[in-house]
C-alpha cells in the first residue's frame, strides 16, 4: 500500500495535525517505510510460535483475599475538598 502526499494531507486533516505543505513529502516517505517494515513483518513464518504478554515469564503475584469492614469513611474523606454524607462532593459536568 502506498501512501501519497493526499492521504498524508487527509490523514493529518483528519487529525487535525497542522502539518505545513512542505513537509508533507517527507512524512509519506516515512509512512511508506513503515508500511514496507510492516509487510516484511507479514512473510515472518510464526507457526506454533506462542503469543507474549511480556518478554520476561512472570507469574502473577497473588495475594490473600481477605474480608474487611471495608474503609473508615472518615479516613477516606480526611482529604476531600467536599464532602457530604460520607461521599465525595464533586462539580457537575454533565448538564
């Protein structure tokens, strides 16, 4: 797939990336490079290969589950602003 100086234009128009015109020449050259790189990734033979969260194996580090009373309200709210009813007052920003 190549990638033009309009593609580039749309692409950036789309984004609302202010990108001046002549640089847009440039940054196709580097998008089709990419687009070569990840092509070449493509014909990697990965058959049987297992899928990596991490480069490194780690177990999972577990811990107890555990049943508390749950937080002290008044420790909780020790540094809220508001607070009303041992909740959280905050600004409404949803009309």
């Amino acid at each position: 797939m190549a990638i033009d100086v309009a593609t580039v234009r749309k692409v950036a128009r789309l984004a609302r990336i202010a990108e001046p015109e002549d640089r847009l020449e440039s940054l196709a050259s580097e998008l089709n490079g990419i687009m070569a790189w990840i092509e070449q990734l493509s014909e990697v033979n990965t058959d049987g290969v297992e899928p990596m969260t991490s480069a490194v194996e780690q177990p999972l580090p577990m811990r107890d589950d555990v049943v508390t009373e749950g937080g002290d309200p008044r420790l909780v709210l020790a540094n809220a602003p508001k607070s009303k009813d041992n909740f959280f007052v905050v600004p409404k920003v949803v009309e």
